[in-house]
C-alpha cells in the first residue's frame, strides 16, 4: 500500500461521541468534502466488519463515482478502517484516535491505495494524493468544529 494523505487533529471532546460518531459512515458527507451521498449498503450495525456503504463522491477532474465501502477493521475507540472497491485506486481509509486527556482526542485520518502495479499506484499517488491532502485538512477542521462548537450531541 501506498499513503495518499495523512492529516492529525486535536479535538477536544470525550473519545466515546466521536468515535461513535466517524464509524456511523452516513454522518461522513457532513464532514467530508466532495461526499454527494453516503448510505448503509446491508443491514449490519456502523462499526461491524463487514458493514458496507453505498457513497457517491466527486471525483477529479470533475465526475462523480459510486463506491462501496466495506468496514474491515474497527477497534472499539482508537481505530477504523474502511476499503473502497473503486478500480485503479482501490483505497483504504484509516481513522485513528487517541486520548490526549480526558477531553481531547488527537484524530488522525489517512488514505492510502491498495494498487499493486507500480506504475499504477505511482499515478494513483499523483492524482489523488494531493486532491486528498487538501480535503482531508478540510474535513478534520470540520470535524473539529462540530464536536467542539456544538451544544447538541453529535453521536
């Protein structure tokens, strides 16, 4: 696997809300940009391996794809990983937490492509990978003003 983005965020709020809160994967387009729509794909719980996602996302230069994503590992507050079957790039989306404090989470989010071919992955890097970085800043700033400003619970 190759990495794509990778970008970390203290937030402060318990771990509990927002882990609770990133593995239900239809709240994903409220904090991720470039997210058309996102919705459960089977009937298994957000969390469980397995759990799939039928998500519409912009893609460059300006079309959109769906994808299914598959839930294939969740640690009960401190990771989750997702796949997507979207040929060439095959991505994976890490999300890690950890405990600072009591109150604050650092995040850590990151995609990487699963392509074999290196000639393939070199290209899905160059494509994506700045593409990705970019909304990736975005969505954690996001993230991190609906679990810090909001006076309603985000779970």
């Amino acid at each position: 696997m190759s990495l794509l983005a990778r970008q970390s965020i203290e937030i402060q709020c318990p771990i509990a809300p927002l882990f609770t809160y990133v593995i239900n994967m239809e709240h994903f387009g409220e904090w991720f940009p470039e997210v058309v729509t996102i919705r459960s794909h089977n009937d298994r719980n957000h969390g469980d391996v397995g759990k799939t996602y039928l998500e519409t996302v912009r893609v460059p230069p300006s079309e959109t794809a769906d994808i299914v994503i598959e839930v294939v590992r969740c640690e009960l507050n401190q990771s989750f990983t997702t796949e997507g079957a979207f040929e060439p790039l095959r991505p994976r989306m890490t999300i890690e937490l950890e405990p600072v404090t009591p109150e604050t989470v650092r995040l850590t989010w990151a995609m990487e492509t699963r392509a074999t071919d290196p000639e393939i992955r070199d290209r899905m890097v160059n494509l994506f990978g700045p593409v990705m970085s970019a909304r990736a800043e975005t969505a954690l700033q996001r993230l991190k003003a609906r679990h810090e400003n909001s006076s309603e619970p985000v779970a």
